[in-house]
C-alpha cells in the first residue's frame, strides 16, 4: 500500500531535551489524522520534520514518497502548510497576498475570491493584511494552503481563536477536500475538533504516541469500568455494572416504565488522555 505519510521510528531532540521519541506511523491518502496533545507536546516539531524544515536525528520521514530530508519543489506545490508563523504580506491586500501565489502555483485566480469567502474574509479582501486580526491571518493562512488543492495539508492548531461560525465553516471545506483525496495532518488540543473530524487520533505528549486509533477504538481500549447510568423518573440515578444480573434488573426497570434516560458510561478523550498522562490538554 501507498501511504501519504510514513515515519517510522523518528527521533528528535534539541540539545539534551528529547523532542520526538521514536515514533511511528504510517497515513493514507484521504485520511484525517489527528495528533491531539497538549501545547509543548511535540506536535509542531513533527510537522517541521515532515515538510523539511527541521532534521531528524533518527528514523525516517517520508512524504508522497519522498524523503522528508531531500523534498523537491514538485512535492512542494503537491502540499500546504498552516502554522501559526506562516509568513504573510503585511502590506498587501488579503486578496493580493493570494493572488501572488495563485500565480506561483500557477493556479485560477477565480478560486481566490470563492476561498477568502468559505474562511470568512470575503468582506475583507481587499484589506491590508497588517491590520487584520490574528485570527483573520489565520484564516488567510488556511485560505492560502488550499490554493493549489494539496494533496496533503498539514494544519498546526488550525481553527485556535476563531469564531464556532469560521471553525464550522472550515472544518466543512475540510472534509469536502478530504472526499477529493486529499490527506490532513492535524495537530490540535481540542477534543471535539478531533471527534468530529478525524478518521483516526493519535494520543501525542512528550513527544510520543501513548495511543492511537479511531474514537471508538481508543475509548473501548480505556473502557475499563463498563458501567451504566440510569436517570429514573423520580429523579433517582443508579449506576449498574454490565453483565447478566444487572441486565436483569434494567428489563425490570424498563418493564415498569420507569427510566427517563440511559447511558454508558465510556470514557472521553480528555479523560482518557488524563489517564494516560496525569494532565489534560491545555
């Protein structure tokens, strides 16, 4: 199988401190991956190593097949990149900062205009950059990876500081760009974002994968007290361990007719990452 992304047994460190430790995993194409881990964590090392900017100490990056360390300018125009110090022209309009590189990418203008509306800056396009916001430079940064349709497109904490109406709009074009193939790299330390977006979510702190999988695997993984919760209609609420006697007694309560809600009590994201670290991840 062809994989968009394949490390294997990465390391990186900045003089005695330990960045990234061994790390491996491998990313297909049209796949939303998600490093989700606290600030600190390693997640933008990782993306540096991935599109070149920074070498590894050890193991192997490779990229669309192509060796991290010795990416080429057709590789380049096949990938995007949003990260918070993604370099913008400060004195330049937010439609001229895309148009310079609509013709570098050698891409239609015409998308410039449909972008800059999808992240919420159609208003504002022809504005100077330097008095934008952070979060609108954000969003122009987005705006900007997505020109030439990336085949992959790395998004460092993304939609941090932006509006729910933005971040539900991005998070849409996002996987409309993911039915077209294109592969996500995303590092966040939000949850939700994560649930609703990725196919698969890698545990990430202190630069290693503690666990990775789809929601569903990662919380029946941590499901260890398999307990439900029933809220009666007299306002009581009882706690029942899964097996046959407690399921003996929840017929007799749903026989009776005397159970407002009903629920698992399986584990969240931030839960089990709190389980896995000792700290949550803010």
């Amino acid at each position: 199988m062809s994989y968009a992304i394949e490390i294997n047994k990465l390391e990186k460190s900045f003089d005695s401190k330990k960045v990234i430790s061994d790390m491996s995993i491998a990313v297909k194409s049209g796949e939303i991956i998600g490093f989700l881990g606290p600030s600190g964590a390693g997640k933008t090392t990782t993306i540096k190593v991935l599109i070149g900017q920074l070498k590894q100490d050890a193991g192997i990056a490779r990229i669309l097949n192509q060796d991290s360390s010795n990416l080429n300018n057709d590789i380049y125009k096949q990938i995007g990149i949003v990260t918070d110090n993604s370099g913008l022209y400060e004195n330049l309009s937010a439609y001229d900062n895309l148009l310079v590189f609509s013709r570098i990418l050698r891409t239609d203008k015409q998308l410039i205009s449909v972008l800059l509306e999808r992240v919420g800056l159609g208003e504002d396009a022809k504005k100077r950059v330097k008095n934008f916001s952070k979060g609108m430079k954000q969003r122009l940064v987005l705006a900007r990876a997505m020109l030439n349709n990336p085949r992959v497109l790395f998004l460092d904490e993304p939609t941090s500081g932006l509006d729910p109406a933005t971040t539900k709009e991005i998070h849409k074009l996002m996987l409309e760009m993911k039915q077209n193939g294109t592969t996500f790299f995303l590092t966040t330390h939000n949850m939700i974002e994560a649930s609703k977006l990725c196919d698969r979510i890698a545990l990430f702190n202190e630069g290693k994968i503690l666990d990775i999988g789809t929601l569903e695997e990662l919380k029946q993984r941590h499901y260890i007290d398999r307990r439900i919760e029933i809220s009666l209609n007299t306002g009581q609420t009882q706690y029942f361990d899964l097996g046959p006697t407690s399921s003996e007694k929840i017929a007799d309560l749903l026989a009776k007719d005397e159970i407002a809600t009903m629920h698992s009590l399986e584990p969240s994201l931030e839960t089990i990452f709190l389980k896995l670290t000792g700290r949550g991840l803010e």
